[in-house]
C-alpha cells in the first residue's frame, strides 16, 4: 500500500520486536500489567504494521484467512473448553484453585494455575481478532488477486 | 336415567358435531351424497340424543358438571336445566330441518365442502352454548359458534356478501370483547363465574352495572337489539337461505338466552329488580320492536324484509324478559319457540322461491301463490302468525306476553304490542295476498279476455319434496303449538318460567 | 421526585430525534442535553467523593481482592485474577463479543461485498 | 440455597462453543455445521427441563461460577421465574432454527449461512444467560454480546434496507447499553455490590445516602431497557429492523430479543430494587403509562401498514407492550398475565413471523393488499397466520386469551379499569387489521396470480408445529399459571 522504501525496511525491522513484546505481555499477565488483551492487540498491530507498509499479500503470507479464522474460534473455544475442563476436575466452571489447578508460587512464571492458559487463548483471540477485522475491512476496498473469496 | 348417563351424554351432543366436522371434510373429496347423508346423520343423531334427555328433565333434574379446568377458579363445565334442555332440542330440531332442507337448495351451489362442515359444527357450538356450565365457557362456545358461523354468511363470495360479513365479524368481535369484560368483571367480584351457584351478584355496585351493561352489549348484539342491530339486515339476506333460517331461527336466540342465563343466574332478579337496570333492556326492547318493523315495511327484498323483522321479533323476547315476571318469561321463552318455527318457515319458504324462480323483489310475488302453493301456503301460514292470528303460536306467544305486561301494570307494552302486530300486517299481507289473488305478471297482458288460457298456464313448479316437507314440518309446528296453550312446548315455557323465577326448583 | 423528568427528558429527546424537522431537532436537542447535564449534575454532586475509604464501594469485596488475591489465585497482577478468575465469566463474556464482532463484520461484508 | 450441579452453565457453554466451531465446519462440511447448532440447541432445551424439573416452583438453586462465592465472584440464579424464560428461550429458539435451516438457502448468501448459524447460537446463549444471570455487570456484557448478535442477523441479509435499519437498530441498542452501563456504575458506586441480591439489601440503606444518584440509575435503566425492548416512544428502530431482517431472523428477534430484556427489567424491578425504592417513586407508574400508550400506538401503526412484515413489527410494539403493563400494574395476577404473555406472543409472533416468511419464500409477496385468494395456494401458511391472528386477538382457544384475562384481572384488581380498555380497545384494533388478511386470503374469490414455490418440508413442519403451540397455550395454561402463582409468591 505505501510504497516507501524507509518505511518498510523500519517496519520489516520493527515487526519481529513488537511481535515479541506482544508475547511477552500476554505470557506476564498474570505478573504484571498487562494481559491478554493488551498483548493480543500489540500482537495484531505488528501484523497490521505489515500489511499497512507492504501489502495484504504481505500480510496474508504472516498469517491467512484460514488460519486467522482458526485462530479466532480456537482462542474463544480454547477459553470456554479451559472452564470445562475445571469441570472435569470437578470443580465449577471456569474454577481455578478450587478445581485443583496447580497455582506454583506466586510471582513465578508458572503460577496462577488456569489464568495463564486463559490469558494465551484471549492473546490469541485478540491478536486474530484484530487482524482478520483489518483483513476483512481492508478487503473491501482492494480486491484481492491471488486469493480465493470464499472459501 | 342417572347423572353420569346424562353427563356423557351431553358431552356426546356436543362433541359429536365438532369431531364429525373434519369427517365431512374428508369425505367430501370421495362422494356428495354420502356428504350430505352424513350432515343429516349428524344432526339427526343430536337432535336425537337431546330428545333422550326429556325424561332426566321431566324429573326437575339439574347437572352442574366441570369437564376440564383450564386455568384456576376457571373451567369448561356443562350445566343442564330446563331452560338449556328446551333450546338445545329446539335447535337441533331446526338444524335437522334446515340440514334436509340444504340438501337439494346447495346442490347447485359452489363450496358445499366447506358449507356442510361448518354448518355441523356450528351446531355443536350452538349446542354447547345451551349446554354451558359457566359464563366463560359460554363465552367460548358463543364466540365459536360467532367466528364460524361468519363462514355461512360470506358463502356465495360476492362483494356484497364479504361487505356484510365483514361487519359482522367486527361486531362479533365488538361483542366478545364487551362479554370478556363481563364475564371477567363477574369474575372479580364474585371469584366464580359458574352458573350452578344461583346468583353470583346480589348487591348493587358500579362495577356490577358495567358488567350488567358489557352482557347487554355483548348478547344484545347476537340478538339484534336496537344500537347493536347494524349487522343483521345486511347479514341474513346475503347468507345462503338455510343458513338465515338458522341465523335468524336459532343463531340470535343464543343472545337472547345468554341474557336469560345473565338476568337468573348472575345478577339476583331482586336486585334487578329494585336498582331498576331491566328498565334499560326494557327501552332498548322497545325501539327495538318498533324500531324493526318500522323500517321492514321499507324493504321490498324479501330476505331483507324478514331480517328486519327477526329484529323486531327478539324485541318481544327482550321485552317479556325485562318485564321479569311469570307470564311475561312464559311468553318470552314460548316466543323463542314461535319465533324459531315461524321465522325458520319463513326463511326456507323464500328460499325456496327464490331457487326456484329467482324473484327476490316482494312486488314480484303475484300470483306465486298458483305456482307454488305449498310453499306460498306454508309461507302465508307463518306470516299469519307473525302478525299473532288467533290459532297460530305467534297468537299464543303475543297473548302470554301481553298479560304478562298487564300483570306488571305495564299496558304501555300491550300498545306497543299491539302496534307492532300492526305493522307486521301490513308488511306481510302485501306479499300473501297478491300471491294468492292476483295474476303472475307476464300473464295479464294475455289472460284479457281469455279465461281458458289463463288456466292453462296454471301450472306448479314446486320446490323438491325434501325442501318441502322441511318447511312443511316447521309450519305445521305453527299450528300444532299454538292451537291450544296445553302444548307441550307451552307447558314447558311455562316449567322454565317457574324455575327461572323460582331460583332454581320447580 | 423532579428525577422522574430527567426520564421523561431523555425519553422526549429520543423521541424528537424521529419526528421533527432536521433544523428545529438540532436545537431542541441541545436545549433537551442540557436540561439533562443540568440535571445530571445534582447527582454528581451527590456522588460519594472519589478516593474516600469510607465510600460504600470499598467493602468486602475489594478487600478481599486485595488481601487474599495472589493467594487464592495465583497471580501477583490483581487485575489479572479479577478478570480472569474472580469474574472469568464476563472475560468469556468479552471474548465472544470479539468473536461476535468479527463474526458479524465478516458476514455482513461477505453478503453484500457483489 | 443448594448447588444446582452444572446444567444452568452448560447451556450457555454448549451453545457457545457449538457456536465457534459452526463456522470452521462450514467451510468444509456444510451440513454438519447445521446439525451441531441444532444439536447444541437441542441439548440447551433438553437441560433446561431437566432444570425445571429439579427446580421445582418455589426454591431457588444457585450457581457460582470458579467456585467463588457471591459477593466475589458471579453467579447463575435458577428459580422458577428465571426456568421459565429459559425454556421458552431455548424452546422457541429450537423450534425456530429448525425452521431457518429451511428458510436461509433462499434468503442468504450461501457462503455466510455458517456464520448465521454461528451468530444464532451465540444470540441464544447470550438470551439464556441474561436470563440466569443474578449479577448487573455480567448482565451487561451479555446484553453486548446480545445487541451485537441481534444486529448482525438482520444485517447479514443481501439488501440495503438490511443495513440501514441494522444501522438505526445498532446505535439504538448502543445508546441504551451505555445508559445500562452508566446505571451500573452509578448502582456501584452507591452500593459497593453488583450482585442482584446484595444490592437489594444494600439500596434500602442507600437510598438515605444517595437518593438521587439512585433515581437516575433507575431513570437510566428504564430507558436503557425500553430501547431495547421497544417501550412505547423508544420503538423507533424496531418496525425497520424486524421487517427488513431475514424471516427467521424476525421471529427471533420478535418473538424472543424483545422480550428478553422486557424480562431483564422486571429482574431489575423485583430483584435488584428494593421495595422501598419502588413505593418511594412511582416507577410502576411510568412503565404502565408508557405500555399503555404503546399498546394502543403500536396498534394504530399497524394498521396504517402496508408491507405485512412492517404491520407485524408494529403488532410487536403493541404486544411486547402488554408485558410492560403486566410489570407497571405491580399486582401478582398482572404480573402473571404478562409473563404468560411472554410465552404466548414468542409462539404467536414467531407463527406469524414464520408463515409471512413462508408467504414470501414460495411467492415474493410482501404486500398486504395482494394477498387476494392466496390461502388457496398456501393453505398450511395461511391457516397458521389465521390461528395466530386469532391469538393477537385474544379469541378463545388461543393463548392470547388467557394472558389477557389475567391481565385484565389484574387492572380489575388494581382498580384500574381505564387500562382495561386500552386492552380492548388493542384487541379491537388488531381484529380490524389481522381479519382482512385472512378474509381476503381466504374468502375473497379471487384467483392468486403469481407463480408458487413449495415451501420445504422443515418450514411446514415449525409451522404446524406454531399453530399447536398457539392453541396449546390456550387450553393446557393451568399449570403453567398455578406455577406463576407459587413462584409469585416470592416476589411480595
């Protein structure tokens, strides 16, 4: 989309950091500031920061339809079978401690027992979220040519 | 014959009816005749199995019986008296008649697949509204009985028709909303709206009188009182003619007998009495008599012209009950009776003439008489009635009335009476005379002068036997009950009108 | 009682907003919002004041959060156990609106895209 | 109160999770994308019962989600109120989805028909919590997911007049959530609880403190709610969006959205505002002047309609009416009435709903004046609209009657006798406007000109199935109404 050389050697650079502080918030969300959410958006906008300063081939290549749609039911499905299996544990559902997931100690990586998981599957969620909104919006304008409309 | 015989046997009669509806529609695509046997069967069976109830009556029995609770507090039940046993035979008596009577009259007609089943099934409505053992069920037959019987006027599809109809579904609709709020206001005040408890209000009270006034708007529109009347002229003509006789014989005395039921069984009669509420049934009676027969001596359609005076008709009904003593509810139920024969004869007579030559205009009538003398004769003979000549039932009904009236130092009723006989006089004779003693038009330019000729066009074109003997019975009923008051149909007004006032007990 | 007008305000302004003409609507819709600020204001005033330990909103219910949170659920970031264990359920509440969203951003587009 | 093992969270998370993997499946096997919705949502109405059933008419059972307890954390109410909504929520919705698998081939875009599904589980787990829900800020986010879902069915449809009332119904819904959600902060703050019942206990005591930040909660939540639900001067978006929507969509939104958050205010009323509260301002008073209003306005609307879909969402406003009367009377025999109403007008709008679609499915008729002779062609449609038409009226044998009998005993019994013939009155006016369609459908003797289409198998059968709903309503309402008695009984 915007043809500018600085632009994209910055944004090519910039990507792969964003990408990896995205992840770092959603997995210390449970530690400090931060959380699913915010991780996920920050996820989603280096992927967006993609398609902006090249092109949506560009950023279908990071991350497809298809998958971005599996990704987007599979964190929503990931979080509600997440209460489920705190049922299963014999808890009630979306249980944390009471249904007997591991808490380790707190201020540990591995700590808080499903709050973890729960968090992975809503970065998830919202990093897809966003980019498949963008996708879709982005679409309409610029029809694309090397990928399939309906799947 | 004990009680549970009689339940089930009421359950039977009006049931029997409403499941052999969608048996006639089903047999309707494999043969007529077998159609039309089986309406005659059915009805013959309730008219029947009505008749069997006679002894259980005999005996001064009375069923109060729940069938089925729909809400709390709030059942389908059946009652059972004197006064439901009489309308229930009479009405399946006229079915009957009217059944036989459609036979040969709708066999030109379009839609018999639909006539048939409807017309059964409004008779077990009717029969259910005569059988019902609580306002609310009454209010649920008489609605039934309403919205499909809408499917018998609008028959013959023609504009006129859809327009009448139309009407008179609003009204009905008009008038089950008006019922609906009585019968729930009679809910509210007295927790029961069962008619097996005597009298639900005896006390006066503002809201009392609302309900008082919603069943006088909602019966007195099924009966064709005064304000309420609209519908009824442009409804009964258009309908095919089985279907007015029964409109006008049956359908519009279910209005008068859910006022007798509202009078007797909701509202104390003292209470009527004293707070005066009958005074305004008794006007609206009053112009309603008036009020009909005035306005039939302007129709020259013949239907029309009947219509006009079934309405005055009801106003005896209405008036001898508001009177609210013995002869008069004598005279107001036996004219229920007279005014089903008469009216019933009257209807299938000009059915038949008009079936068979099209004249529905009355100033075309001369010399029908020649050309249809049993019907024109039939005719005639409940036209005399109508008008009260002595040894016709119409006579007897008037006569008991007018003495009722008298009893109650009322003789401004006996004039109004008197008035309206007038006028039905000179409605009907205008077409009974002509019939007789003139010549069919056509026929006077060439009889001039020529009397052989003229007895050779004397020739009969009748109706069909079947059609013919239904209207033959129905105006021998004239006679038969109105010759001497030691008839049974008197003897059994005369039974109603002493458990009605007598509170239930002979 | 005058707060039932606050109601009757809203309502009329909504109402307005669908029967009267574009111009006179903009300027009674103003007048109507400001009549409703006006009005809103007295309840503001009223508001417990923001930060006192002794408003009603600081109860059992924060309390514990603040107390007993890392221990029972495990993560030092309170905001973290509220959203995701104490009140999981409007979290999965949250998630499915974005599912939703997209769901319906994504038909809508797709249905009307020729 | 005693654990109500899983079954009131089950439903919401079947529905959810069926609903999030619709989408995938359709992109593969089409059918089976159908058949776990369907499944999903035979499931949600199977547990329901057996709800019902363990809950019994008079104790309530309580469900904390993650296992924390009431004041920390959420929880699911089950009592005989709330199981009631639930099955017809979860029943009406089943009956009707079976009819959109027929009806959707021919109204969408093949392509999005997965999504619908998907969108219509969610609509319907997001229903099922809102009626479960006992806690404010949850009921909050529901009514979210439930706004958003609700719009995205009608605008899914292939038309621009979709988008435009999916639009107008958008920002509505919008504005009456953030007045929901300003509510709840106000309630919050006064109160320190979004629990329903700690909050009841609490707002007595607040209501000295904060008397004003309360009434404008209130003020807020009765227009937040009347938004949504269509009250009287707020209907505006209404007549737009259910016409324009798909007719699976209509009868949905028709015959469950509205009444769900009808549902959700009388929660507020009786559950989360105190006594006090409500004998302090009259705000029974509001809600039955305005339903009074709508019912009489919604009628005279619809009979100014010549789209038949349109004079069916106007009959919507007057009858989603009838149930805020029920609320505003505050009497338990009103309040029966209405909430009877809830379930009679979810079969009778959806029957009618579901025979307009099938109208428009086999012939491309919208118009209400060329349905001359149609009943002819389309007899099963026809004589379904009939019996439901029969039910607006309030006709004996239908539902509608016994809702408006006990509304109407209600007023009696409230000495109100005015209301009772604006309910007449209403009657009355849907007579004029329902009866011309069926006479001139069936009795007019005219010949219907245009072309026909079967209607599928899956279309009859739901529309059978409407019409001895309606009647069944009707007749066999006794025990549905001995068990709003006992279940009323806790509310005063």
């Amino acid at each position: 989309m915007m043809d500018d050389q600085i632009v994209r050697i910055t944004s090519r650079l910039v990507a792969p950091f964003i990408q990896l502080y995205g992840i770092y918030i959603i997995l210390h969300g449970h530690l400090s500031p931060g959380g699913g959410f915010s991780g996920g958006a920050i996820f989603g906008a280096s992927l967006v920061l993609i398609a902006l300063s090249f092109n949506l081939e560009a950023g279908i290549k990071q991350i497809s339809h298809q998958t971005a749609s599996v990704l987007e039911s599979g964190g929503a499905l990931g979080f509600a079978l997440t209460g489920l299996v705190a049922i299963a544990f014999g808890g009630n559902y979306l249980a944390n401690r009471s249904a007997g997931f591991p808490l380790g100690e707190a201020g540990q990586f591995f700590s808080s027992g499903a709050i973890l998981v729960i968090t992975v599957f809503v970065g998830i969620k919202v990093a897809s979220t966003i980019t498949t909104l963008f996708y879709n919006i982005i679409e309409k304008e610029e029809p694309l040519g090397n990928h399939k409309q309906t799947d | 014959m004990d009680k549970a015989t009689v339940i089930i046997m009421m359950v039977v009669i009006v049931t029997l009816p409403i499941i052999m509806t969608p048996v006639l529609m089903y047999v309707c695509r494999f043969s007529d005749r077998l159609r039309n046997g089986l309406a005659v069967l059915t009805a013959a069976t309730t008219f029947i199995l009505t008749l069997m109830l006679y002894p259980f009556i005999r005996d001064g029995g009375v069923i109060q019986q729940s069938i089925f609770e729909i809400l709390p507090d709030l059942e389908i039940s059946i009652h059972l008296d004197i006064l439901s046993f009489s309308l229930a035979a009479l009405s399946s008596f006229v079915w009957l008649l009217c059944a036989i009577y459609s036979i040969d009259y709708m066999a030109k007609e379009h839609a018999c697949s639909r006539y048939y089943p409807v017309l059964i099934f409004t008779l077990g409505a009717c029969q259910g509204i005569f059988f019902a053992g609580d306002l609310f069920s009454l209010f649920v037959f008489f609605e039934l009985m309403s919205i499909i019987a809408y499917i018998l006027i609008i028959h013959e599809q023609t504009e006129e028709a859809l327009k009448a109809g139309y009407k008179y579904l609003v009204m009905t609709i008009i008038g089950g909303l008006a019922l609906f709020f009585g019968v729930i206001i009679i809910f509210e005040i007295g927790g029961t709206v069962s008619l097996g408890v005597g009298v639900i209000v005896s006390e006066s009270s503002m809201l009392g009188l609302v309900a008082f006034i919603c069943f006088l708007i909602g019966f007195g529109m099924k009966a064709g009182m005064f304000p309420l009347h609209v519908w009824l002229p442009d409804a009964h003509p258009v309908a095919p003619s089985p279907a007015s006789a029964l409109l006008s014989g049956i359908m519009l005395k279910t209005g008068a007998y859910g006022l007798f039921r509202v009078f007797f069984h909701v509202f104390s009669v003292d209470l009527l009495r004293s707070s005066g509420w009958n005074v305004i049934l008794a006007v609206l009676a009053v112009i309603t008599i008036l009020l009909g027969s005035a306005v039939a001596l302007t129709q020259s359609d013949i239907k029309r012209r009947l219509a006009y005076s079934s309405i005055s008709q009801l106003g005896y009904i209405l008036l001898g009950l508001s009177i609210l003593n013995f002869n008069a509810i004598t005279g107001a139920t036996f004219h229920i009776f007279s005014h089903a024969f008469m009216k019933s004869t009257l209807f299938l007579a000009a059915g038949a003439i008009i079936w068979k030559t099209g004249i529905r205009n009355v100033n075309e009538m001369k010399g029908l008489g020649r050309l249809m003398p049993v019907t024109m004769g039939c005719f005639s003979l409940a036209a005399l009635a109508m008008i009260g000549i002595p040894p016709l039932n119409g006579f007897l009904s008037k006569w008991t009335l007018a003495l009722g009236a008298l009893d109650a130092g009322l003789p401004g009723y006996v004039l109004v009476l008197l008035i309206s006989s007038l006028l039905n006089a000179l409605y009907y004779l205008p077409i009974i005379i002509p019939a007789f003693f003139e010549h069919p038009e056509g026929e006077e330019n060439s009889h001039e002068g020529d009397d052989e000729k003229h007895e050779v066009q004397f020739k009969i074109k009748e109706a069909t036997p079947l059609m013919l003997s239904a209207i033959a019975i129905l105006a021998l009923c004239t006679i038969i009950f109105g010759l001497t008051p030691n008839n049974i149909v008197f003897s059994l007004s005369r039974l109603t009108a002493q458990y009605l006032l007598g509170g239930g007990s002979f | 009682m005058f707060y039932i007008l606050i109601l009757f305000l809203l309502i009329f302004a909504l109402f307005l907003r669908f029967i009267v003409g574009v111009e006179l609507r903009s300027i009674l819709t103003i007048y109507l919002l400001g009549l409703i600020v006006y009005f809103f204001s007295f309840a503001v005033a009223e508001m417990p004041t923001f930060g006192n330990p002794h408003n009603p909103a600081f109860n059992e219910v924060p309390e514990r959060y603040l107390e007993a949170g890392p221990s029972e659920t495990g993560a030092i970031n309170i905001i973290s156990s509220v959203i995701t264990d104490y009140r999981a359920f409007d979290t999965l509440g949250e998630a499915t609106v974005l599912f939703v969203a997209i769901a319906a951003v994504v038909a809508t587009l797709k249905s009307h895209r020729d | 109160m005693e654990s109500a093992g899983h079954q009131p969270v089950l439903i919401i998370v079947l529905l959810l999770i069926s609903a999030f993997i619709a989408p995938l499946l359709y992109r593969r096997w089409r059918f089976l994308s159908g058949a776990v919705v369907l499944a999903a949502l035979t499931g949600s109405f199977i547990t329901a019962l057996l709800l019902l059933s363990k809950s019994g008419a008079s104790s309530s059972l309580s469900y904390h989600l993650g296992n924390w307890p009431p004041p920390w954390g959420i929880e699911l109410i089950i009592d005989p109120l709330r199981v009631y909504m639930l099955l017809v929520v979860t029943g009406v919705s089943l009956w009707i989805f079976i009819y959109a698998l027929g009806d959707l081939k021919h109204e969408l875009h093949n392509d999005v028909i997965g999504w619908y599904y998907s969108l219509y589980a969610v609509l319907v787990a997001s229903m099922s919590a809102i009626t479960l829900t006992n806690d404010l800020f949850n009921l909050f986010v529901l009514m979210e997911i439930c706004a958003i879902t609700a719009c995205a069915i009608i605008t899914i449809k292939d038309q621009r007049e979709c988008l435009e009332a999916g639009f107008k119904y958008l920002i509505m819904s919008a504005m009456g959530t953030g007045c929901f959600l300003l509510g709840v902060a106000m309630i919050y703050m006064v109160t320190g609880y979004l629990n329903y019942s700690f909050i009841q206990s609490e707002l007595s005591l607040a209501l000295t403190d904060y008397p004003l930040n309360i009434f404008t909660a209130a003020a807020l939540f009765i227009v937040a709610f009347g938004t949504k639900a269509a009250l009287f001067p707020l209907h505006v978006w209404l007549p737009d969006a259910h016409a324009a929507a798909p007719s699976p969509s209509s009868a949905m939104l028709s015959g469950l959205v509205i009444k769900i958050y009808a549902f959700a205010l009388f929660m507020i009323f009786y559950r989360v505002f105190p006594r006090s509260l409500l004998d302090t301002i009259p705000l029974n008073e509001i809600i039955l002047w305005l339903g009074a209003m709508g019912v009489m306005f919604g009628s005279i609307y619809a009979m100014l309609q010549t789209d038949l879909k349109k004079m069916l969402a106007y009959s919507s406003i007057s009858q989603i009416a009838f149930i805020f009367m029920g609320i505003g009377l505050d009497q338990p025999l009103a309040l029966t009435g209405g909430l009877y109403h809830i379930m009679v007008h979810a079969f009778t709008k959806s029957t009618l709903f579901m025979s307009a679609g099938a109208i428009i499915y086999s012939t491309g008729v919208r118009r209400i004046s060329d349905l001359g002779g149609i009943g002819k062609v389309l007899p099963l449609p026809l004589f379904a609209f009939t019996i439901g038409s029969a039910s607006m009226i309030g006709l004996p044998g239908t539902g509608g009657l016994i809702s408006k009998w006990y509304l109407a005993l209600g007023t009696l019994e409230t000495g109100r006798i005015l209301f009772l013939l604006v309910i007449l009155a209403s009657s009355l006016l849907n007579a004029i406007y329902y009866m011309p369609i069926v006479i001139n459908a069936f009795m007019s003797g005219e010949e219907f000109k245009e072309k026909v289409k079967i209607v599928p198998l899956s279309m009859q059968v739901t529309l059978a199935a409407g019409m001895i709903l309606v009647v069944i309503s009707g007749i066999f309402s006794r025990q549905v109404i001995i068990f709003f008695e006992q279940a009323l009984t806790s509310l005063y």
